[in-house]
C-alpha cells in the first residue's frame, strides 16, 4: 500500500563540496529560485569534503544567514560516495535529492521529480540524455563502464546516470541500512529496489572549475563498482583454470603416447618459454583480482568509522554508532 504523500513536504538536498567556492552562490541561488515557485519546505545539507580552497568559510557564513543551509565538515577529504553518505545521515526531509554544486546537475529539474514522487513513485532520478559537456573519452568509458557492469552484476544501474535523483523517505532510511567501506552508491541505490521511474535532462558544462576526476580516478572508481555488486571475476578465473587444467591433461596424455610410439624428442625452447610466460601472467592476473577482493574484505573487517566529523553548523551531532 502506497503511503500518502505530505502535503508541504520537507526536501533535503544533500550536497557533497571540495573546493567548490566558485560555484557555491551561483547554486545556492539557483536552488532558492527553483524551490520558490513550489509548495514546499527545504533544507541544503552541504558536507565540506576536505576542500582546501575557501569553501568552508563560504559554507559557515552562507549557513549564518539561511538557517536551511546547514553545514557538515568532514575531519578529511573521504571521497565523493562517502561524503555523500554523511549528508544523507544528516537529513531529515520527506524526501532527500543528493545534488552537486557544480550545477552539472540542474535544479530545475526538481519540481518534476516531486511531481512523480506525488504520484507515488518512490526513486526519480535523472538520466542524462545529452553529455556533449562531457569529453569525448568520458562518453566513451561511461557507456563501456554501464554495458559491462548491468551484462555482470545481479543488479543494473539505468545507463546514463549519476547520483542526482529524488529518494522517498524510507528509500533512504534502507540506504542508510548499507554501512560497508567500499561504496559506491550509484549501485546502492539500483540494490534497495523500490518503485523507480526517470527524467531526462541535457547535461550542462560546469558553472566554474574544473573537475577533479580523472581517468584513474575514473578507472578506480568502475573498479570498485564491479568489485561491490558481482563475484564473477572470481568465479571466471575457476572455470578458465578448470578449462586449462582439462587441457593440460589431454595434451600431457597426448605426449606420452608420442614418446611411446615415436620415443623422446627434445622440446624447443621456444614452445617451453611461451607456456611459461603465458601461464606466469595469468596466475599473476588471478592473483590480482584475488587480491581486490581480498582487499576489500581487509578495509571491511577493520570496521573503523566511514567517516569523521570535524564540526556541524545548524545541525545537532549524530550519534558515533550512525557514522559506522
């Protein structure tokens, strides 16, 4: 049973920041006009990701003029999923939009979004149906990284997608549920589920900056994704080395039938360097993809914080139990 929708809702918009404070007003100000023309309160909570610009002191100032502006200063930069992560801890909306400053996800498109949340969808996110802003190399690995990732994983994640989205309450709070160390929160929120429906937007260029990921950021980041939502790299290496094990038999019976029928000849040193080198890389490959898993489960069982909080201006503290 669908529940009632609130008449004025409470729309928290969660935004992580490191070194935005060239597009900080320029946002703020964009938000304001957008959530004007609806029936509906608002909240901005901003989560300080360790920038080293002046953003924070934008972010406190800004904070002391709008009480909906509140302020989350991470201890460090933890990264953009995590930074994230302690903002939704942080909201108490009827409805959370994680959103970023650099307004390549335009606000404009919220009134939509509550419109279908109205109608009794539970996730609206946004599918981004022109990336011309976007380089030619990003287009390229982000349509590799959706095709590679929904033909493995148990789940799939809506091509053309980043975080921006419109999420019920209780889509949230079950988000909130997922406290493990390797996040990547595209894939959590394809994993709850819940009824979810899209809208489309052209992606525009940023409003200032520049943008810190870069293609081994990038490589990192599809790396985690894969790693999080699907054991198929492991289970590929078992079949491939049952198949060469197989193989390896039929050839050793098949030499020993030669030397039978036709006695010894002496092996070329070509032939023996070839299998050597061929079976050392992908043992080492194994290794490897062994090795993320294993990795992971290392930062996992350590169970530290998933992040720390310096300070928070107008908000209360949570309590350390959230964080983990």
């Amino acid at each position: 049973m669908r529940l009632p929708r609130p008449a004025r809702p409470l729309i928290s918009f969660v935004v992580p920041m490191h070194d935005e404070e060239s597009s900080l007003q320029a946002f703020f100000a964009r938000v304001e006009a957008v959530m004007q023309s609806l029936d509906s309160d608002y909240e901005i909570i901003c989560v300080n990701d360790g920038s080293r610009d002046g953003t924070l002191n934008q972010l406190v100032e800004a904070a002391g003029r709008d009480a909906r502006i509140k302020v989350v200063d991470l201890t460090r930069n933890f990264g953009k999923d995590i930074a994230l992560t302690a903002g939704l801890d942080y909201t108490s909306g009827d409805a959370v939009v994680p959103i970023d400053a650099d307004l390549q996800d335009p606000p404009e498109c919220v009134p939509e979004m509550i419109r279908l949340w109205r109608e009794g969808w539970d996730v609206v996110y946004g599918t981004r149906i022109d990336r011309s802003s976007d380089t030619m190399g990003k287009r390229i690995s982000a349509n590799w990284f959706y095709h590679i990732f929904n033909s493995i994983s148990e789940i799939s994640i809506p091509a053309n997608t980043g975080d921006f989205r419109l999420m019920d309450r209780r889509v949230v709070g079950d988000v909130r549920r997922l406290r493990e160390r390797n996040r990547f929160m595209k894939g959590m929120f394809a994993w709850v589920g819940y009824r979810q429906t899209s809208v489309d937007y052209a992606r525009p260029v940023r409003e200032a900056g520049e943008t810190s990921w870069n293609l081994w950021k990038l490589w990192n980041f599809a790396l985690d994704g894969i790693v999080a939502f699907t054991t198929l790299p492991l289970r590929v290496w078992s079949y491939l080395g049952g198949l060469i094990s197989v193989g390896s038999f039929f050839y050793a019976v098949i030499l020993m039938l030669r030397v039978l029928v036709w006695g010894a000849d002496v092996p070329g040193y070509a032939s023996i360097m070839v299998v050597v080198l061929v079976f050392g890389g992908l043992q080492l490959l194994t290794m490897g993809i062994v090795g993320e898993y294993l990795a992971r489960i290392y930062l996992e069982v350590k169970q530290r914080p998933l992040y720390l909080v310096r300070d928070t201006h107008g908000l209360e503290p949570i309590r350390e139990s959230t964080q983990r």
